[in-house]
C-alpha cells in the first residue's frame, strides 16, 4: 500500500469547531480566526453556516463573516448550506463554494436537519445542479459513516448509496463524517471498499470522541484517500450528536504527515498562531497534543 506524497487539508474549525462552543463569539474574533488560517498554506477553510440562528446560533450572520474576511487567492472558503434558502444566502453573498449535508442514519439526519434523508436529497436538488451551472463547488457531506449516536452501527452498503446519489446530484467531493468519533482502522477500511467513486473525490472527516481519529486518518490514506477533514486546536463537534467531541486537530494531522514525508504545504508556526488565538478567545485548552507540546517550546522547535 503507497501513501500519497501530498494531502490537502480542509480545515473545519471556524464551522466544525464553533458551532460546538457554548460561547458564541463576536464576529470580529471569528473573522480574525479566519484570517489567521489563511495565512498558514491552507487551500480550504470552512467559514461558517447558511442554516438557521436559532439552531446553530454561534454561527449566526455567517454572511457578515464571509464578507469580513480577507481572502486570498487560492484558498476555497466554503460554508454549510442545508437548503434553498441557504442557497439564496450563499448567491446574495457571492460565495463560490458551499457544502450540503446528510447522513447516512434516518434518526440523525431528522435531528439535525428535521428532514429524512430522502427528503433531504429531494431538496439538493432544487439547488444544487443549478449550483453547479452557476460555476460553485459543491461539498456533499454523509454524517454517521460508521455510526450514528442514536441507531448504533451503520453499514457500509447504505452510506455508499448516499454517496452515489450526492455524486449524481453534482458534488465534486464528498466528506465521510465519523460523527461520533467511534471508527476504528478496519472499520474505515471497510467502509472505503467498494466506495461507488473515486477515492480522489473521497474526503475523510473524523471526529476524534475515542482517540482514533489519526489512526483512522492513516487508514483512509492507505487506501487511496488523499483529502483530509480538521479542525485547529481539535475544535469540533456537533449539537446533534450528543457526546461527540472535535474533529482531529489540524496541528496533530501536519505534524504527523510531514514528519511522514508527505506534504501538506502548512506552516505549523502560523497555525500554532491560529489555534492559541481561538484557544485564548475560547477560555479553553487545546485537545492536541502536539499543539500543547510545541506551543510549550514557543511556537515549535521543529
Ligand atoms: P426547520 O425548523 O425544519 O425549517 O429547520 P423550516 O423550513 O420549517 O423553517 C423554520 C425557520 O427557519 C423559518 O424562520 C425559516 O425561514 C428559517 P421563521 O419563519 O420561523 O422565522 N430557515 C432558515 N434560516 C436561515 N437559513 C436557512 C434557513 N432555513 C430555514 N438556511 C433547518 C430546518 C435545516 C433550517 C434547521 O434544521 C437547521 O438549521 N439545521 C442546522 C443543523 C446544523 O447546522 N448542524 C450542524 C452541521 S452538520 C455537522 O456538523 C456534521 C458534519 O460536520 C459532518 C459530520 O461530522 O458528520 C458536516
Ligand atoms: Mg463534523
């Protein structure tokens, strides 16, 4: 099995990460996060959500963020959009990239978008194709890959269905979400076999709950897998997924990939920068060991 020489990191913190924080933070700190980001060598930053305030009020006004932040050339800032009238708030913006969102569990896809998942795909499709003629990226997220916090177990079988059927609607990636964090190396392994695309259009999102989310990256990149889902400082969860904790750190997947050999093209000082800013903003400590160990030695003796 060969590992990819480069991954492409999409970092998630500035949505992943602050919609799981009790503090909603001013809009200014959550633009300064992101501009933060964007100097680290990062190629894809979510900023936010078109969904509702009030189900996800730490990401309310997500629009006045996109529009504060300074974007530099090259870098995809994407946000979550969960309907049409995410949409309409992605087109008055300007936004050129958006990521819709399902799951692979009945239960948990109604909790958090009080949709079924076939109604949920029903709605991608009064925007989405038009999305993609309008000339957007579109991200297709399937949550509960392996899992799900309410139905237990989930099979491979049923998030490969829902994989196709983002693809047949357009998406030019789709994001796996280990929700909960539970996923193990085989587990990953099996739900990579037979994937109905190409792995290269295949990204991993793994929440790190058990501790697996680093291993489980290495599985995913064993396998083809070469787009990988984190959040600075390891930030993360979801409101709807009780008991799940952030996304892998980012500090934590570059640290591991350079040492690998395979590049990532960020600069672990500026994101060091980034993640002790909205730890500092946050009143919270990292979940990274790697981001605590070289913050201890002033921003990285590397
Ligand atoms: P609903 O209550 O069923 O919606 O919510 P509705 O159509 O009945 O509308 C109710 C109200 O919401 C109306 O306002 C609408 O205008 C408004 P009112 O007339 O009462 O004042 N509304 C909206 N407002 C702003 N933007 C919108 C929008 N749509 C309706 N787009 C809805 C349905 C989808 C809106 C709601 O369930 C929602 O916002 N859910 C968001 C859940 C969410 O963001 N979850 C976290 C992200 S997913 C995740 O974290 C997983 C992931 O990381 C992968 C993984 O880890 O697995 C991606
Ligand atoms: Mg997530």
């Amino acid at each position: 099995m060969s590992l990819p020489k480069k991954v492409k990191i999409v970092e998630v913190g500035p949505r992943d990460g602050l919609q799981a924080e009790a503090l909603t933070l001013p809009l200014e700190t959550r633009i300064k996060l992101i501009n933060l980001l964007s100097q680290t060598g990062l190629k894809a930053i979510e900023v936010g959500s078109f969904v509702s305030p009030r189900w996800i009020p730490q990401l309310a006004e997500s629009e006045r963020v996109y529009q504060g932040i300074c974007k530099k050339e090259g870098i995809d800032y994407s946000l979550l959009v969960p309907n049409y009238k995410g949409y309409e708030r992605a087109l008055e913006n300007k936004v050129t990239s958006i990521a819709i969102f399902t799951a692979a569990s009945e239960t948990f896809c109604k909790k958090n978008i009080n949709l079924s998942i076939e109604e949920s795909l029903e709605g991608f499709k009064s925007f989405v194709p038009e999305s993609k003629k309008k000339g957007l990226r579109v991200r297709g997220y399937v949550s509960c890959v392996i899992a799900c916090p309410y139905e237990g177990r989930i099979s491979p079988v049923s998030v490969h269905k829902i994989v196709s059927e983002l693809f047949s609607l357009g998406c030019d990636e789709i994001s796996l979400g280990d929700t909960i964090g539970v996923g193990t190396p085989k587990q990953v392994h099996e739900l990579l076999k037979n994937m109905p695309v190409s792995l290269d259009r295949i990204a991993v999102h793994f929440h790190d709950t058990y501790g697996q989310g680093l291993v489980n990256v290495y599985a995913a990149l064993e396998k083809g897998v070469s787009t990988v889902d984190s959040s600075v400082s390891g930030l993360g969860g979801c409101p709807y997924a009780p008991g799940a904790s952030g996304n892998v750190a980012t500090e934590d997947i570059v640290y591991f990939l350079e040492r690998q050999g395979i590049e990532t093209g960020i600069d672990m000082k500026n994101l060091l920068r980034g993640a002790d800013f909205i730890d500092g903003e946050l009143h919270r400590q990292t979940t990274s060991k790697a981001s605590c160990a070289l913050r201890k030695t002033k921003f990285g003796r590397l």
